[in-house]
C-alpha cells in the first residue's frame, strides 16, 4: 500500500509539471521583439526639429498647468 502510494506520488511529480507547462518550448513567455523592424531613423535636422517640437510642447503645457493651478486656487 505504501510503496503504491510512493509510486503515485512519484509519478504525479513528474507528469503534472510537464502537463502545467504545456505545449511551449521554454517556460518563460515569449517578449515582443522590439529591435526588429522599429521603423526609420531621424537624420541629425529631424532629431533637432523634434526636440525643438517637443521642448516648446513641454513649455506650452506647463504654462497651460500653472494657469490651470492659478485658477483653481482663486
């Protein structure tokens, strides 16, 4: 009775954890590969266009905040 119940035990150890794992090859999930394919590079003029875009975007919005702050505090 207590070697069937070894036996049992043994096998549950070994077949659950390939069952759980299921049908993948690793059992880590697989990320996107976010290398491939990113698009097309900035020439050096595009960087600083868009840096000019974003640095002003930024200021607009804290003016726009610091009004809104304003505001609310009156």
């Amino acid at each position: 009775m207590l070697r069937g119940l070894k036996l049992t035990a043994g096998v549950l150890c070994v077949v659950m954890p390939a069952a759980l794992s299921g049908c993948s090859d690793t059992i880590y999930p697989r990320l996107p590969d976010i290398g491939v394919g990113a698009g097309h590079l900035l020439t050096p003029s595009e960087q600083e266009k868009t840096i000019k875009d974003l640095t002003s975007e930024q200021k607009s919005h804290g003016a726009d905040a610091a009004r809104a702050i304003e505001k609310s505090g009156n």
